[in-house]
C-alpha cells in the first residue's frame, strides 16, 4: 500500500508542477488562494529583506543570507501530506543518474566533451583567426567556459531561493526567470551544439578510417560510406545506449589518453621548421600572422571546441557529493587540461602547414606515412568514445520536449518481487542491473522494480530515442565531406548561445532584483547629485534636501532602500546609462526577477513550503563584478554569433578557405 500511495503521490505531484506551463496569472492565483498572500499587490519584483523568522539570524553556510530575499514559505505541511511531503523533493520527470562519479571520473566526462571533434580543427581556427588572435581567444573562451560552467551549476544547486528546488537542467534554470522562452532557447541551442558536433564526429570517421585502410580522400565515395556506418554501428551507437554518463568514465579517460598522444603526434611530426623557414622565419610568421579578417570563423571554432555548457549538468548531476569546491575542481581541471592541448595541437598543427591548413589536419599529412595512420587511428578511438557523450545531450533535448523528461517511462511496466530469485534476475534491491535498465527499491518491506518502456520493437524508450538520434546525424555525415564549415558554424550559432548568451541571462534573470537596486542606487546617487528627485520605493519622500541643518536630528534617509523598475526608467538619467545598454539589462533583469519570484511561489505552494537542505552550501549575494561578468558574456555572445554567421557565409561564398 506505502509503494502504490507514493508513486501516485510522486506522479500527480510531478504532472502538477510540469503542468503550471508558465500560466503566471493562473499560478498566482493558486499561490495566494493556498498561501493568503495577494500577489497583485506587488509592485516590485522584490520580497522584504527581513530576518528569517523565529528571529534566526544568519550565522554560517547554513543560513539564509540576510541581504537575499526570503522564499515564501507556507504552512508546514501537515501529517497527511507526509508523503507528499518527500515526493516534494523530485518536482521533475527527469530521469537522474542511478550511477555516481569522481572527481576524476566527472573530470574525464567533461574533457571528453569538450576536446572531440574540435580539438582537429583548432590549427584551422588559428588559420582563420590568426595566430596571435587565435591564442587569445582561445584563452579567453577557456577562462570564459570555466567561469560560466560554475555559474550555471552554482545558480541551480546552491542558489538561496532555488536551492530547495530540484533544478537538474540548463533549460529548467532557464525556466525561471524566462518561462517557456529560456527553456526552449537552451534546448534548441543544446540540440545544435551536440548535433553539430555528432556529425563531425562522423565525419571524422569517415575521414580517418578509409584513409588507413587504402581508400584515399576525397575518393571511394561508396567504400567511405560503408565504413563509416559499420564502425559507428557497431562502436558507438551501442556506447550511446547506456543510461547514465556515469558509465562512459572509463571510455573517456581511454579517450583523454588518446587525445594527449595525438597532441603529442602533431607537435612531434607536424614539419614546422620547413614551413616556417620557407615563409621567411619564425619572425616573419609572427609578424604576418595577428588577425586576419576572417576571426570570427575561428571563433566560432573556437567556441565549438571549448563548448560543454549543454553537458555540464549531465557530468555535474553525476557527480558524487556535489558541492561547490567539488565542482570548482572539475571544471578547473578540464578546462586546464583542455586548453594547453588545444594550444600545443593548435600552435603546432598551424606553424606546420600555415595557408594550407585543412579543417581536419590529418589530412595535411602524407596518406601513406605510418605515423599519420597511428594519429589517425587515435583520433578515430576519440572519436568513438566522445560520440556517445554528444548523443547523451540530444537524447535529452528530445526526450524532454517529447516526453517532458520521462527517459524510463516511468509507470509503464512496474513487477513487485519478492522472492531472492526474482531478485537476482532484475538486480540487486536498491541496484541496476547489468545494462542500467532496472532500479530496485524499498518500501515498507516491499521490493519494486521498475522496467524500461515506451520505446518501438524490441527497444525500450531510451534506445529507441537513441538510434533516432544517430540516423539522424548519419544522414548529413554520409552527405558532406568537409569538417570545417560545420564546426565554424555550429560555434557561431550554438556555442555563443549556449555557452555565453544563456549563461549572462539566466544569471540577470536569476538575480533582476538585487541588479535592479544596484543601478537604482547608482541612478539615485547622480539624482541627488544633480539636485533632482529621489525614486527609492521606501525613502518615505525624504532627500538630502529635507534634512534639517539643525533642529529635529531624528530625519534621515533610509538606508536599505529599494528601487522598482518604474522609478529607474521614470527619472532622469546619465548618458552612461544609455551608452551602457542599461535601459536592456534593467528589463531583462526586471522581466526576469518578476517570473523568478512567480515560478518560485507556485512551486513552493506545490511542494508545500518545500524547505532547503540547511547543511546545503549557499551562495552569496552578485557582486557588482558579477554583473558585470554576465554583460560581457551576453555582448561577446551576440557579437560571436552575428559576426560569426556572416564571416562563414563570406568565406563560403568567396572560396577563401580553399588550399
């Protein structure tokens, strides 16, 4: 009976919260009926800056800072809705990770995804970019990856107002300051950045292969095609099939190793010296070589490479005891890792072959050379292992619009065993089984095991979703033939959204309120100064002018002080203001705030109050730096991605990265 009231409990709770479909005013409506509280008298998208109550006082991580807004909270539930109260705790369909990482296992993942196709296409980037420019942009998309990979996961597991709430997706912390908008913007880039990067993959194959086996480039069209669907027919397609990332850790630390000899290949055999010495010198090189017109097409390469926000949750949710220095390990040691073989493959793979530097750089090399076939073989055995790792994001995306999250389809198929011998043949109680596709759990002295369904044929849900995903990168990849224009343009589109645009709005949206009384406090300071009219909600009609020079000492100005978005665009304002784009990040971060507190309200009201895990780490209130950090990202994300679009239509249409 426990097992059959708390699967109901967790599914109509689970359709409830993915059923408020963002209808704010309906939302609303339901918070205040369940909470007394009349949400239409709201002016601001703000909540008082209070004490918590009971008069707690924050003292420690394990306290709700006092400068952030306090969550609403509503009645405690009452004994009735215990149940309810624990299926609070998963407000998604999603299906999680049964299966944990490392450090050094979540590490691998996500150096594997991020040094895949790319990384072969890095001396191209320097070609089209230019040396110098090209290293500087890629230093600084890799410092930009790391600081927007921690900004992310940060936000949705560590947020004070959101940290209670089961956020395990970009799209689903996009949700909330942009409703429908965000989370569909985050998956469509998604879906680009991992199809993109899924075809190139097989078309490295297609590339690699072949050529060790005697069918040359560019030849034995028919034989390439052959090859290229057997090999990933039988290599990845069956890696993809797994459940959990957590079971490809051994194949990307496989992978990783395979990249490290491959850099080392190129750095050791590229012939650097003969073609430096035939263009003059390695100074001359330098000197001819800073920034070419075609820069943004090697950023948006660029950006492909380093491009692993779309995974980051994936690797971030398998990960073991999840914590914010954790996390920062992670990503420290990726994108470290990760950058220094892009720079010694990039650098090395350039200076030897410079103008004639092809989008796969293998093929600069003889055909016949034995140690060209080695680095080819490497870069196939990469290939295989990092393909599944992309599939995992696609598979995602459309097993979230299609089946709202629900990858094991959940509640198709449900058997309660309850002798040893059943047991052992679906897996152990509170286990997986051998292909992940059985979880076993315990309640109230029951065994239940849920069976994978809702696929075609023979297949369950997840492989069904999963061979879908491969024929349809199959069928551009026995199509094209060339890497370069997909990587350029996957970047340019994909990478600077998902990986700059998304993360610098989410981060306004998340965080509109304490950004709105940043700019209104700026704008009041010049107001005063300027001698006009202060538009502080609370300063009670008081400025500096109203304060006596000698008399009732009792008059002061209030000092937390809070600034609507009417009072910031009503008032006069500065020429900085406007040559800030302020008048754009003051109504995303007010537009954002507004539907953060209203998602926040009607999912409280749906968990009951749900309350935070106390002993959670919890961030500290956006810095000024902060801010300014999310603008950038936005800006250099925009710029990325219009420049990036027409410098390939320029160079597609003018031939100028023909060799």
């Amino acid at each position: 009976l426990s097992v059959s009231v708390s699967v109901s409990m967790s599914v109509d709770y689970h359709q409830d919260y993915h059923n408020m479909d963002f209808k704010y005013d309906e939302d609303d409506a339901a918070a205040g009926a369940a909470a007394s509280i009349d949400y239409q008298k709201h002016q601001t998208p703000t909540n008082s800056h209070e004490e918590e109550p009971n008069g707690n006082e924050n003292n420690g991580s394990s306290s709700r800072p006092a400068q952030w807004p306090v969550p609403l909270e509503t009645e405690a539930p009452s004994a009735g809705a215990a149940a309810a109260a624990a299926a609070a705790a998963q407000l998604s369909n999603l299906s999680m990770p049964k299966k944990k990482s490392s450090i050094l296992g979540a590490s691998a993942n996500l150096v594997n995804s991020i040094v895949g196709a790319g990384i072969i296409g890095i001396p191209y980037a320097f070609r089209m970019s230019g040396l110098w420019a090209g290293v500087l942009l890629l230093v600084l998309v890799s410092v930009l990856t790391d600081k927007s990979l921690r900004l992310l996961i940060e936000q949705a597991s560590f947020h004070p107002r959101l940290r209670h709430l089961p956020i395990n997706t970009f799209e689903d912390l996009a949700s909330y300051p942009f409703g429908k908008f965000g989370s569909g913007f985050v998956l469509f880039n998604m879906f680009i950045m991992a199809y993109g990067a899924m075809v190139a993959y097989l078309l490295i194959i297609k590339d690699t292969i072949p050529t060790v086996m005697g069918f040359e480039h560019g030849q034995n069209l028919l034989e390439r095609n052959l090859i290229l669907v057997a090999t990933s027919l039988f290599i990845m397609v069956p890696l993809s099939m797994q459940r959990d990332m957590a079971s490809l850790s051994c194949t990307s630390a496989l992978s990783v190793t395979a990249d490290m000899i491959l850099v080392l290949f190129i750095a050791a055999f590229s012939p650097i010296k003969e073609n430096v010495a035939a263009n003059g010198g390695f100074g001359e090189v330098l000197k001819n070589d800073g920034i070419n017109s075609t820069l943004f097409v090697g950023l948006g390469i660029l950006s492909t490479a380093m491009a692993c926000q779309h995974s980051s949750f994936i690797v971030a949710n398998s990960l073991e005891n999840k914590t914010r220095q954790r996390w920062r390990w992670v990503t420290n040691q990726s994108l470290s890792l990760s950058a220094i073989l892009c720079l010694i493959l990039g650098i090395c793979g350039y200076l030897g072959f410079l103008g004639t530097t092809q989008g796969d750089v293998l093929n600069n090399f003889p055909l016949d050379s034995m140690q060209a076939n080695a680095a080819r073989i490497l870069l196939a055995f990469t290939m295989f292992f990092t393909y599944p790792m992309e599939s995992f994001v696609a598979r995602h995306v459309l097993i979230m619009l299609v089946h709202n999250g629900d990858m094991d389809a959940r509640g198709g198929f449900t058997l309660e065993n309850e002798s040893i011998v059943e047991q052992e043949e679906l897996g152990e109680a509170a286990g997986i089984g051998d292909d992940g596709s059985v979880h076993t759990t315990h309640t109230a002295g029951t065994v239940g095991s849920i069976i994978e369904g809702g696929g075609v044929l023979c297949m369950n849900r997840r492989q069904t979703w999963t061979v879908m995903v491969y024929l349809m990168t199959l069928l551009p990849a026995l199509i094209f033939s060339d890497i370069g224009p997909v990587l350029s343009l996957t970047g340019a589109v994909g990478g600077s959204c998902i990986s700059y645009i998304g993360p610098g709005l989410v981060y306004l949206g998340l965080n509109g309120e304490e950004f709105l009384n940043k700019v209104g406090g700026w704008l009041d300071s010049w107001r005063r100064a300027k001698g006009h009219a202060t538009t502080g909600n609370n300063n009670t009609g008081l400025s500096e002018g109203d304060l006596p020079v000698e008399g009732n000492a009792s008059l002061e100005i209030p000092q937390n002080v809070k600034f609507s978005y009417e009072s910031i665009t009503s008032g006069s304002k500065p020429l900085l203001y406007y040559l800030g784009l302020f008048p754009l990040w003051t109504s995303v971060a007010n537009n954002g705030a507004t539907h953060t507190q209203k998602k926040i309200e009607s999912a409280n009201v749906i968990t009951r109050g749900g309350s935070a895990d106390e002993s959670k780490e919890t961030l500290p209130p956006p810095s000024k730096w902060d801010y300014i950090t999310c603008m950038f990202f936005i800006m250099f994300g925009a710029v990325s991605a219009v420049a990036g679009v027409l410098s390939n239509v320029y160079v597609q249409m003018n031939g100028v990265d023909e060799v």
